[in-house]
C-alpha cells in the first residue's frame, strides 16, 4: 500500500479515518453514557441546594462523589449548566485536551522521523481515540485526559527552561489536588532532583486544598478523615475493570477480603522498581522513560484504578513507539516494533471484559489482569533510549535541560 504524498491525498485519508473512527466511537457497544459526568452533575447540584457533598448517590446506584472538595469547587459551574451543554462541554475539554496530550509525547518521535506534523498527529490522534481507556474517560465524561495534560504541561516548562521552568510543577499540584493520584509525579520529580518544581507541586496541592477547607469546611473534613478510606464508594476491588496491584489481590482473595499485608508488599516492590528504573532513565538522560514509568506506577499502586484510569500510561507507549522507529529492522531484532504495536491493539481490545461475570481460573487469572500485566511488563522493560544523552541535554518531551543546553554543531 502506497500512503498519499500530495497534500490533498492526505487530508482525504485522514478525512475518511476520522469519519471512520468517529462512527466507531458512536456506535461502540460499551459506550458508558457519560454516567461520571452525571455523578458530577448531580453531586454538585445537591452540594450548592444545601445537601452534604459526600451524601450524594446517582439515581438506581450506590455511587457518589469521591474526589477532594477541590475538585468539586473547581466543578461548581456544573451547577448551573444543563446536561445537554455539559456534555458538549466535557467533550470538547477532552478532546482539546487528547490533542494536546498526543502533541506532546508523539511530538518528539514525529520531528525525529521527519514526518509531515498535521498529518502525523492526525493519524496519531485517530488511533488514541481508539484507545479503551480514552474511550472510556470519553464516554463516562470523566477528568483523566485533563489531569494528564496539566502534568504533561509542567514537563514543557521543564523542557523550556529559564523563566517558564520557575512555574514547573504547579500543573502536578493543581492534580493532585483534584485526584490523589497524579501526587505520584511529586515523587518523579524529587527522584529526577527538580526540587524547585516539587516544591512548587507540594505548595500548589496544599493551597488548593486549603482552599477547599476555607470555602467547604464541612465537605473537607468528611472528605479527609472519612470518605477517603472508604474504598467501597467507587466500587468493589475485585471488579475486573480495577486493573490495578491491589484489583489482583483482590480477585485472587474472592470472595474473601484481600490481604492488606500482600498488597502493602507489592507497592514497596513496585515502588523500588519503579525508582531503579527511573534513576537509571534518568542518568543517561532518557526523561521521557523517566516520566513513562511514573505513570505506569500510578497505575499498579493506585488501590482502584479504573480502565479509563490507564490513560496516565499514554506516555509508555509513546516511548515504545520512539523505540520501535529507532531500532533497525531484520531477524531478531523486531521486539520493540512488535511490542509497540502489541500493546495499543490490546489496550484497544476490551479483552478483560470477558471475564466481567467470572474472573476466577487460570484463565481468569491471566485475562481478567491483562491490563495489569501490560503495566509491569512496561514498568520492569520499558525501553531505555540506546544511546541517551548525559542530564543537562537536548530537550525532550519530558523536560530535560534549558535549550541552551543542546549540543552545538560544529561550523561549517
């Protein structure tokens, strides 16, 4: 097959792409009915009617708000938006921010390949939309692709340097003060020596949050010494779309309660692991890997995460992809070009949803977790860049050094 080489051809395929896939999305049987976005919807609308925050259940279920008070302030303007405008709303936020998000971890790979950028980023962008958990962060109306772009937006002041870096990690803090997990890249930036930053993410998450306690003192206080431990709120553990560390334990215990000391061990694991890897990426410069993998943690040690949660591994799999284009063909050397495609098509899959009703058995155990499995696979061999450069290099999608850093060219 030939790709189109004119201008005119490319925008005809990436015209019939985004037709086709746009009718997929429509059309997808486990399209979620935005039920998220109503638990938002109707939580804040009780909470700003006089109603207890915390006390809220969506109409038919068991479920309520379990953000911070931060996040439903920052959702107040729900209260007065009918459901038909918050729906176009959150669409379009999340499709702003898909975009983003794709420009900026497929960015780099895009420029190294020398690729036509409108129309590499709009092939890029058609196949992350077909990813299950961005089509579930669509279709439920949740807030993940938002969190990830404002994390993704601090690596680009890292990347720039000077005065714009001095504002680097108040995106981290703003999400971490909306949902508990993005605090995981405070750690990334402690363990890749960005104190400055980390400080900024710490002192940014802390004023929000005391913003919340100023402003709902109430909710806040139900929020931090109650509701938070109630893992229960969200759902069961060992429902199969909790593909987290803590969902195996869970389904290995069923119908018992899993064991806290088993999970509590594997975090540790997890987390030694995880900081290896992220000092080794970060020695030889690779801070894309180093951001990767970070996300990838968020994933496994997250007591509840979700599939629409698995959007933080996005950056992976840009880093998988920048290592298949890198790694020259033939005979045994097509493991990242496999990898790389392996890993999108089955995160696209759905597969895990076979196992909804019975996860138990062997083949429970290895389909029902598969996504978990993706997860470590990436975390213990997310490939390295072969020949990164030293700390203080050229730029990269997870912020290395000041532009001024770039190697010069020598005079011609």
């Amino acid at each position: 097959m030939r790709w189109p080489v004119t201008t005119h051809g490319r925008l005809a395929l990436v015209t019939a792409l985004a037709g086709t896939v746009l009718l997929f999305l429509a059309t997808v049987p486990l399209h979620r009915g935005w039920f998220d976005l109503g638990v938002y919807h109707g939580a804040v609308r009780h909470w700003t009617d006089g109603g207890a925050l915390y006390d809220y259940l969506a109409p038919g279920s068991r479920y309520g708000f379990t953000y911070p008070p931060f996040a439903a302030l920052c959702m107040l303007p729900l209260a007065v938006t009918a459901w038909p405008a918050a729906v176009a709303i959150t669409l379009l936020l999340n499709a702003a921010a898909a975009v983003l998000i794709v420009r900026w971890t497929a960015g780099p790979v895009i420029r190294a390949r020398g690729w036509t950028p409108w129309y590499a980023l709009a092939v890029a962008v058609c196949g992350y939309a077909l990813l299950e958990p961005v089509r579930d962060t669509v279709s439920f109306g949740q807030v993940n692709l938002l969190l990830l772009a404002l994390v993704l937006a601090d690596t680009r002041l890292l990347a720039r340097g000077g005065r714009a870096a001095r504002w680097a990690g108040a995106g981290i803090g703003v999400a971490a003060a909306i949902k508990l997990t993005p605090a995981v890249f405070i750690g990334w930036l402690l363990l890749t020596g960005r104190r400055r930053a980390a400080g900024n993410a710490v002192a940014v998450a802390l004023g929000a949050t005391a913003l919340a306690a100023w402003a709902a003192p109430g909710a806040s206080r139900t929020f931090w010494t109650d509701a938070l431990w109630h893992t229960d709120r969200v759902g069961s553990l060992a429902y199969v779309s909790n593909q987290s560390w803590q969902g195996v334990v869970a389904r290995l215990a069923e119908p018992y309660e899993p064991d806290r000391a088993v999970w509590a061990l594997g975090v540790v694991v997890l987390l030694t692991v995880w900081a290896v890897r992220v000092r080794r990426a970060h020695a030889v410069g690779d801070h894309a890997a180093s951001l990767a993998l970070t996300g990838v943690l968020a994933c496994l040690v997250s007591p509840v995460t979700w599939v629409h949660h698995l959007v933080w591994l996005t950056p992976a799999l840009a880093v998988l992809a920048g290592a298949a284009l890198r790694t020259p063909g033939g005979a045994g050397r097509r493991g990242p070009a496999v990898w790389a495609v392996a890993v999108p098509v089955l995160l696209s899959s759905s597969l895990v949803w076979l196992w909804s009703g019975d996860a138990s058995g062997a083949d429970g155990f290895l389909g029902g977790n598969l996504y978990v499995w993706i997860s470590l696979g990436l975390l213990w061999a997310l490939p390295l860049r072969p020949s990164g450069r030293p700390v203080g290099g050229a730029r990269d999608a997870a912020g290395a050094g000041p532009p001024s850093a770039r190697p010069r060219l020598p005079a011609r």
